[in-house]
C-alpha cells in the first residue's frame, strides 16, 4: 500500500469519526434510542445491500 493511500484512508477515518460525535452530540430528546435506531437501521441496510448481491455473485457456484 502507498503511502499517500494509507494517510487518505486515515484522514477519511477521522473525518468521519468526527461528523459521528457532531451528529451524536446534538440536541437530542433522547440519545440512547437516536443510537438504537441507527443501529437498526443500518443493520437493515447493510442486509438490503448484502442479499441482492449474494444472489449477483453465486458464492455457492463453486460447491
């Protein structure tokens, strides 16, 4: 891995660590279910992305 790839991805990193804690740390009625539905959420949308693509790629066409 280059260098420079290496630092972009790190750079990345916090960035994106930094938008969680603005996101997390408005003013929120009631933080613990803002997190809970993230949870669900995105859990929900990483299997709505992962079982189409199962399908797609026929990990099982080998067997």
């Amino acid at each position: 891995m280059r260098p420079i790839t290496s630092c972009l991805m790190i750079f990345l990193y916090f960035i994106v660590v930094a938008f969680a804690m603005w996101f997390i740390s408005l003013d929120w009625t009631c933080t613990i279910h803002v997190i809970a539905r993230m949870a669900i959420f995105s859990a929900l949308f990483v299997l709505a992305i992962w079982l189409p693509m199962v399908k797609k790629l026929d990990l099982n066409a080998g067997e």
